[in-house]
C-alpha cells in the first residue's frame, strides 16, 4: 500500500450531519488527476479523526490512489 497524501483537513458542523473541507489544490500530485470530456477530476478519501486535533478539525483529507488492475478497469467510467 502506498503512502497517503493528505492534501486538507475539515471540521463537523455542530447539529448538522455535514462536514466542511479545505483543499491544499497545490499539494495534489498531476498524475492523480483525471481528465474526463474536457474536465479535470481527483478521487479524494475523507476520515474522521478518531480525536478533534488542536484546531478542532474532526476530518483529514486525502488523495485516494488506488488504480485498479487493468482488467478491471471500465473505460467509460474516468474513475
């Protein structure tokens, strides 16, 4: 398995079942994004902390770099 490549961090919004993100658009490597019909697309992976960090932030953010075997590939699916 390869390393991960954090790339942002979020935070839970009190009361709502919803998540706010930062990106670091800088942080993410050119070979893991996808070009689909003249759009650019990242698969990302995004877990819950098991604790809030010092700012709070109960979420990281990371490029999700798994690339299926060849025979499984769906060449009508970009991703």
């Amino acid at each position: 398995m390869s390393e991960k490549i954090y790339v942002g961090n979020g935070k839970q919004v009190k009361d709502y079942d919803m998540v706010n993100v930062n990106l670091c658009l800088s942080d993410i490597p050119k070979e893991h994004i996808n070009e689909f019909q003249g759009k650019k697309y990242i698969k990302l992976s995004v877990a819950k902390r098991r604790e809030p960090d010092n700012y709070g932030r109960t979420h990281s953010v990371s490029v999700d770099v798994y690339k299926p075997a060849p025979e499984q590939s769906n060449e009508s699916d970009p991703f």
